[in-house]
C-alpha cells in the first residue's frame, strides 16, 4: 500500500510543471526556542526539573521518531522517483528512437528537477532528524547534570545537618558548663 501511494506521489510529481518546487514539504519537528527553554532549569527548583525530565525524553524521542521516519519516507520516495523518471526518460528515447547507455539515463536521472527536490528534501529532513537526535542527547546530558546538583544539593543538607548538630552540641556543651560553673560559684 505505501509502495502504491509513493508511486502515485511520484507520478503526480513526474505531472507537475518542472520549474514548480517539489509538493512534498519536510516538516521540521523541533523549535529551538522551546528546546532552549525545555534545556533549562534553575538549581533553586531541582525538584521540577527532575518532574518533568522523564516527560520531555518522551516527547523529544517521539520527535526523533517522526523526523527518523519523514527520512525513510522521503528515500522511499526517492526511490520511486527514480524508477519513475528512468521509465519515463527510457520510454521517450525509445519513442523517439534515440538509443541510450545507462550511463547516460543516470545522468538524466540525476538531472531530473524532481529527483533534484527530493534530494534536497531528503537532506533537510536529515539535518531536521541530526537536530532531533542532538536534542536527545542534550536531554541525556541535562539528566546527568541534574543528578549531579540532586548529589551536590543533598551534600549540603548533609553538610547543614551535620553543622547543626555540631552547634547544638556546642550549644549542649556550653550550657552544661555554665550550669557547673554557676554551681561551682554557689558553693
């Protein structure tokens, strides 16, 4: 069936007038303005930060999935185009009784402005999925860096407490003394 539906999507391709760009539109899947914001965090807030990181590998890995999927797409139908626009440029030199290499229909092939704009589609989809798999691994990296404040932040807890407790010995400490003191003085 998808077979079917990219041969017709070539031929209609193959239909269209030459200087027309290509109908096929490669659809950029990531905002850098909201990966910028969705990379961000405040150390004061650690505890959202790490809500919400699960939720936004999810969402960027299903990103991925899309921008990897329009890639496969658009080789499909590059593929098909090819096939499409070889049939056809071998069917008017037969017509015309023209005999070429297949050197030369290649080349024709390569030529084609509608093999021309999928090849370009199929570039912007891969930089497009390059993007989507960078943004999983910042996410990856925004993981670890969050761990490493949580480990840092419990540290200082860790560092407060025992402080305290140190104080209120010190504290426990001095009050004990002047209490013997104070006695001593009585007696």
């Amino acid at each position: 069936l998808l077979y079917l539906q990219l041969e017709l999507d070539a031929q209609r391709i193959l239909m269209t007038d030459e200087t027309k760009t290509l109908p096929y539109r490669v659809k950029d899947f990531i905002d850098a303005a909201t990966l910028k914001n969705d990379m961000s965090y405040s150390v004061s807030d650690l505890s959202s930060a790490m809500m919400q990181q699960g939720s936004l590998m999810v969402h960027y890995g299903v990103l991925l999935s899309k921008a990897s999927r329009q890639v496969d797409d658009l080789k499909l139908l590059l593929e098909t185009t090819e096939a499409v626009v070889y049939r056809a440029i071998r069917d008017a030199a037969i017509k015309a009784g023209n005999k070429l290499t297949e050197a030369q229909i290649e080349k024709e092939i390569a030529l084609s402005t509608n093999v021309l704009s999928i090849k370009r589609a199929l570039t912007e989809a891969r930089q497009i999925e390059s993007l989507a798999k960078t943004s999983v691994e910042a996410l990856r990296h925004k993981k670890d860096m969050l761990v490493s404040q949580g480990l840092i932040a419990r540290e200082e807890i860790r560092g407060d407490v025992s402080i305290n407790r140190r104080n209120a010995a010190d504290e426990e400490r001095q009050a004990l003394e002047d209490r013997v003191l104070r006695k001593m003085q009585r007696d």
